[in-house]
C-alpha cells in the first residue's frame, strides 16, 4: 500500500484536468505539508502520548532559519534549513526536560505558555526582524534558492520529498524497538518503566525528532510564503492546525495525519475561496460545523472510520461464506 | 457513525457546494466585464475595517458601473468603461494572515482571472500579496495600508493612494514646530507608544527618525503588545520620562486602553498625536465619551471634512447603503474607493486592458480625485501618491477639528491638553 500511495502522490500533478489548476496544486502542496507537520507531531503526541501545543516554536525556529538564511545573510536556505532544524531539537530538549516533569494535561497546559514566550520572544528580537518580519527579496528562482514563482509544481515535489522523509521515518520507527518504546509509554508510563525502559529518555529522543521534523516543515513553508513574521508561524492557532489534522485522521496511527490533512486543508481552502468573499465568516462557520460532526460522530478520527469500515466488511465476508 | 449522520454531512458539503458554484456563477453570467479583485480582512481582529474597505470599493464599482451624472466623480456620467464593460468585484478574505493573503492574491489571478487587485488593509499583507502581482507583472492597488516601506521596494506594478507612516511622522514634528513657533511653546521631548506588530513598529521607526532629524529628544520608546489587557506598566514608563509630546500607534480597544490607562494613573503628556484608526474611529471617540478629548492625529477624511470634498456626501449615500450598521467613510476605505476610481480613470484613458500602457499611463498622468483631500492623485516611482495629504484634527466633543496644516485649519489647537482633574 505505501508503495502505491506513494506513486499516486507522485502523478497526482500530471493528471490533466481540474488539478492542474494553479490553485488545485496550491492546494495539493499545502496538503503534503500538512500532512508532513502533522506525522512530526504524530511522533510524540500520538506515537508517544504527549499532547504538545507548542510545537509551532520549533516550525517557527525552522521558518526563521531558513529566512534568515536568505535575507538576512544573503546565502541559499539550505544551510538555514539544517541548523534551524538542528537548533529546534536541541531548543525542545531545553523546554521538555522540566516540562517531562509534567503529566497529563499539565504538560499540555505548559507547553501552551512555551508558544506565547517564544511569540513574545522574537516580536521584540531586532536581530530575527522583531514584528517587522523577515521579507524575501525577489532572487533568482530555482531548486538552489528553493523558490519559483510562475510555477507550484517544484514546490509540490519539494513537499513530496519532505512527505518521504518523514512518513518513511515513522513507518520504520514503527516496525522498530523505538516505536515500541513509544507506544509502551504512552500507554502505561510506570509499567513501561518496569519492564525497563527509561521513559524520560524515550521521550526526550521523541520530542527532538520531533522538533527537527517539524522544522523541516517550517523551513519549507517560508520558503513556499516568502515572508516570515511571528504570529504567521509561532502561535497556537498553528499549533492548532498539527494537532486538529492528527486528531481527525487518527492519533497515533501511520495513516491519520495523511487523511487528516487530505480531507481539512482541501476543506479550508475551497470553502475559503467560495466564500471567504461573502465576509461574515460563512465558511470558517461551514468548516467549523463539519469538523464538529466528523470529531463528535468518530472520535477515533477517519482512521476509525476506515477500521469500523473494515471490520464489517469481513464481518459480512465471513458471514456470506 | 450512522447512516443517518453520513447523510447529514454529504447534504451539507453538497448543498455548501452548489451554493458556492451559484455565487461564484454571478459574475461568469456578464459578457463585457473586467474582473477586479479586493483582498481585505473580512475576518478576523480587523474584520470591521476589512468590510468597510469592501463596501467602499464596490460604492466605487456601482458609480463606475452606472451613470449618475450627478456626483462629480470622473466617469460617474457615463456607463461602465471601455464602451460598456462593466466592473465586477472578486471579492477573498485574507483573514489578516500574510500566508493566505499571498495565497488568495495568487488564486484571485490564476484562478480567477482578475485584471487586478485592490487591497489589502494590513500592511503585513499588503506586501506579500503585492510581491503576487509584481512578480505576474499585474497591478496591485492599495489604498490604506501605511506602512513606507510598502514603496520602497522598487516595485512597478504597486500603487499605494494613502499618505505613509513616513509622511505622517513628519507631518506631526512640523506641526509641533509650528505650536512652538506660533503658541510659544517650548515642546522639547518625545515619546512613542504603539503595538509590537508590523504598522506599530514600522509607525515608531518613522516618529523616532522624524523626530531626531528636528532636532528634538526621543526619550520614551514604549512597546505594547496588541490587545493587551493591561497597560500599566506601559503607561508607568511614559510616566516616567514624562515626554511633551507623545505619538500614538494604538488600533480599536487598544488605544481605549491606553486613555483609560493614562486617566487611572492621572497623566497625560502636553500634545499627544495619534497614526491611523484608534484615533480616527468615530464608534471608539463614542465609547471614550470626553476622555477621548483633546487627543489629536492625522485624517484623511471624516465627516467633519466633507466642506472641504463636496464629491464626497453622494457616494457616501451609495457606501453606506453597502454596509451594516451604515456609518460615514473613514480615511481607510475612503482611500480604498479612491484606488478602484484611478484605476478605472487610467484604464478608460488607455482604452484597452493593456497592463503595460495602463501602468505607464498611472505614472505619467495627474488623476483627478474629488474623493481625495487634495483633489488629485499622482505618482512617484515605487508607487506611492506624491498628492497624498492628511489633515491634522483635534477630537473635542466628539467633532474632529481641523488645526493643521492652516490652509485647511477651522480652529485653534487647545494645546496644552487640560490634565483629567481640570476636565468636567
């Protein structure tokens, strides 16, 4: 099957037809990233089992990376990317060491206060542009400086290289002693210790990877908006997004930040376009009521959905034989 | 989940869809149209002057569209443009995001098809949206966003109608010169308070150089952080070096705040100048009541105005009969309409949709703008309108009163402001 999908994401673009409008691959490409935010969460807030909602600092520390590799210093954003990336691992083991402390809805509430400090932070920090923000000169476009402007097609297989990276990742962790590792805290701390697993370790190991993933995708998004500024990537509203795509396909399961974003980012977008320009906000209303009758009919997200799917059609398959 | 809920959900999305493709249809339904799209913040903390700019352009459209021969607004005597072309209105809300501006100017060119865009209000996304057009080599309008460097980026395709945060910084240090030269006052030190976001700092970068380069003392630099729910310690430092003059970059509740603030604490500087919309919203100058008295800052247009724009009263009929609660323009979206009528003005000029000769022509002509303080718009290399002005109004008794520049002056500043104990 994850060979499958993988060719499907690959022509996807080359399918003539309505997607090969430049909106339709806008759309596309924020769905790849999305799905990629939402799988780096995935690894500690569904694998690991610790809701995180300031995840959006370490996205924003990639996105500052990367711009401040290109505006600030001149250079392409490569290196940005990488010790922005570097640099959000090494900040979420500072912030989650004493935050680990915490259980439950506690580290939850904590890492609540994380986004505002950092948002705080760099609104008055000269150095990263303050609330100025950080705006992307108009240079030359291409894969060296990872910027087109006529085009969305690149910037969709940038995306799909990033979606390999990380859904490849979490498909061998999942198959490997660290996935078990994760599952096994999250789904009993103290029993977990028992059998002799370092719980703090395992989280610690989960949260950098984490960050570093979700970094990546920063990186990728200001290099995809050409602007960065700090409520556009270290918010809770952003935070939010990684958490609500997970939830809705599935907490802690391969397929769920995939399906989540495929079905809320193509979701958000059309019903923006249609009616955003009404005004009165009819379709974050439409968006906001769908999202309540899909969380509230299956909790489980749509991955649940699919099982229950599946379970009665062998249900049914078993009976008829 | 049950059947029945399926249902529900499919209906919803089906019916969501098909009333979406019906709007959409409206505009697709013309022939001899030309697509104009509006960018602005139709949700969100700024949503209220997003809608207002939105009423403004499409009260322009409808003047445009039709024939009043009436209002003396260049082609409102005649229909349409181009021997009959009608103006459509694309309108997408940027939700005051910079991500889903840029996203939205893009989809309102290659998916809809926009000739060009007016917008955007914030100038955080103004400038993302506009680098959209440039690099589409489209036009870009925009009416009220503030901030300089919006046009200072070398641009071709960017035109800005409202004065800069730039302009009006030193709009108010000459004005200050001026009470010092005229009152005999002796105003010496500066201070700035403003919002820690992209208009607030850029405003307080432009009073801080304004103000050195006259020669005066910047001694207070006050951040705050927008919808802050308190302002004390903000107030406190102001208190502290306790500057003559003080700058104001404060929007909608912020700036109620910040007077409430400053009367709990019993102080207030001698003069204190306001940018952009706290000051100039006559519902916060209701709210404040007399609190709000004596505080003055730039406008470009308000009722009070109108003697002076006699083009404006019938337009504002069309405005306000386009909005909800129907209120006078503002100097927002009264730049926003300004921006769809020279537009349409270059266009007709022309005489075709080409987007290089109606560029050229934007630059070379001088437009005429009965809509605009001082009746006309031209502009500069960059884009921005070199006839841009603003008046500079005192607040007293809910009328804002025209104190500066003297030419357009119908009273004398009451300068200093009376202390809250003085007040009745």
């Amino acid at each position: 099957m994850w060979y499958g999908v993988l060719l499907l994401i690959a022509v996807l673009p080359l399918i003539p037809g309505p997607l090969q409008s430049p909106f339709a691959q806008h759309v596309l490409v924020l769905t790849l990233l999305f799905a990629c935010m939402s799988q780096a969460w995935n690894i500690l807030g569904g694998y690991c089992g610790q809701v995180s909602f300031g995840h959006s600092v370490f996205f924003g520390i990639g996105a500052y990376g990367a711009g401040m590799a290109v505006v600030t210093y001149g250079l392409t954003p490569w290196p940005g990317a990488i010790i922005g990336a570097l640099l959000a691992a090494i900040v979420s083991l500072i912030i989650s060491y004493p935050c680990f402390r915490l259980k439950g809805h506690y580290f939850a509430i904590a890492t609540f206060a994380i986004v505002e400090i950092f948002n705080r932070l760099f609104m008055v920090w000269y150095w990263v542009g303050g609330a100025l923000g950080l705006d992307y000169p108009i240079i030359e476009e291409g894969w060296k400086n990872f910027m087109w402007f006529q085009t969305k097609t690149q910037y969709y297989y940038g995306a799909f290289g990033l979606f390999i990276l990380i859904f490849s990742f979490v498909r061998w962790m999942e198959a490997n002693k660290l996935g078990y590792y994760l599952k096994a805290v999250r789904d009993g701390q103290e029993a977990a210790e028992a059998l002799g697993v370092n719980s703090t370790a395992v989280k610690l190991t989960a949260i950098a990877i984490s960050a570093f993933l979700a970094a990546l995708c920063g990186a990728f998004f200001v290099q995809y908006n050409l602007r960065v500024d700090p409520p556009m990537v270290m918010s809770l509203d952003m935070s939010m997004r990684f958490v609500l795509i997970t939830i809705l396909g599935g907490l802690g399961t391969f397929w769920g930040p995939l399906l989540g974003a495929a079905i809320l980012i193509p979701l958000q977008e059309y019903s923006r376009a249609m009616w955003g320009g009404l005004g009165g906000g009819v379709d974050l209303i439409i968006f906001g009521i769908l999202i309540v009758l899909i969380v509230t009919r299956q909790p489980k997200g749509v991955m649940g959905f699919i099982n229950l799917l599946t379970t009665r059609f062998k249900a049914t398959k078993g009976g008829d034989d | 989940m049950s059947k029945r809920w399926g249902r529900v959900i499919a209906s919803i999305i089906v019916i969501a869809l098909l009333a979406g493709f019906a709007v959409s249809g409206v505009a697709c339904a013309e022939e001899k149209v030309i697509k104009i799209g509006t960018l602005f913040p139709l949700t969100g903390p700024v949503a209220l002057a997003g809608q207002r700019c939105k009423a403004a352009v499409e009260a322009a459209v409808e003047v445009i569209n039709n024939s009043y021969p009436d209002i003396p607004v260049p082609l409102a005597d005649q229909e349409g443009i181009l021997d009959g072309y009608k103006i459509v209105l694309i309108h997408a809300d940027h939700q005051g995001k910079p991500d889903v501006g840029k996203s939205e100017a893009e989809r309102l060119f290659d998916q809809e098809g926009v000739f060009a865009i007016i917008g955007s209000y914030n100038s955080a996304v103004t400038k993302p949206a506009s680098m959209v057009a440039e690099r589409r080599k489209r036009i870009f309008m925009c009416g009220a966003s503030s901030s300089a460097e919006l046009t200072k980026r070398g641009t071709r395709y960017f035109f800005r109608i409202a004065p800069t945060d730039e302009t009006e910084s030193i709009e108010f240090v000459n004005f200050i010169k001026w009470l010092n030269e005229t009152e005999g006052t002796n105003y010496k030190t500066f201070g700035v308070i403003y919002e820690n976001t992209e208009f607030g700092k850029h405003a307080a970068q432009e009073a801080k150089k304004a103000i050195e380069e006259a020669g005066f003392e910047y001694v207070a630099d006050v951040a705050f952080n927008p919808g802050a729910t308190n302002l004390n310690s903000e107030v406190q430092m102001l208190k502290g070096k306790n500057p003559d003059v003080v700058f104001g970059a404060c929007l909608g509740a912020d700036y109620i705040l910040w007077i409430k603030t400053m009367k709990q604490l019993s102080w207030l500087p001698k003069v204190s100048l306001n940018y952009c919309s706290g000051y100039q919203d006559p519902l916060i100058a209701q709210q404040l009541g007399g609190d709000g008295d004596y505080f003055m800052g730039t406008t470009g247009y308000s009722p009070e105005l109108a003697e002076l724009m006699p083009a404006v009263a019938p337009v504002e009929e069309i405005y306000k009969s386009k909005i909800d609660p129907p209120v006078p323009f503002d100097s927002d979206s009264i730049q926003e309409a300004v921006a769809m009528l020279v537009l349409a003005q270059a266009i007709e000029k022309v005489g075709s949709l080409d987007t290089e000769k109606i560029v050229d022509a934007l630059y070379a002509n001088e437009w005429d703008s009965p809509l605009s303080l001082g009746g006309k718009v031209a502009f500069a290399p960059g884009g921005q309108n070199i006839k841009a002005m603003s008046t500079i109004t005192q607040l007293i008794g809910g009328e804002y009163r025209r104190v500066f520049p003297e030419e357009f002056a119908n009273a004398e500043p009451v300068v200093p402001m009376p202390s809250w104990d003085q007040r009745k």
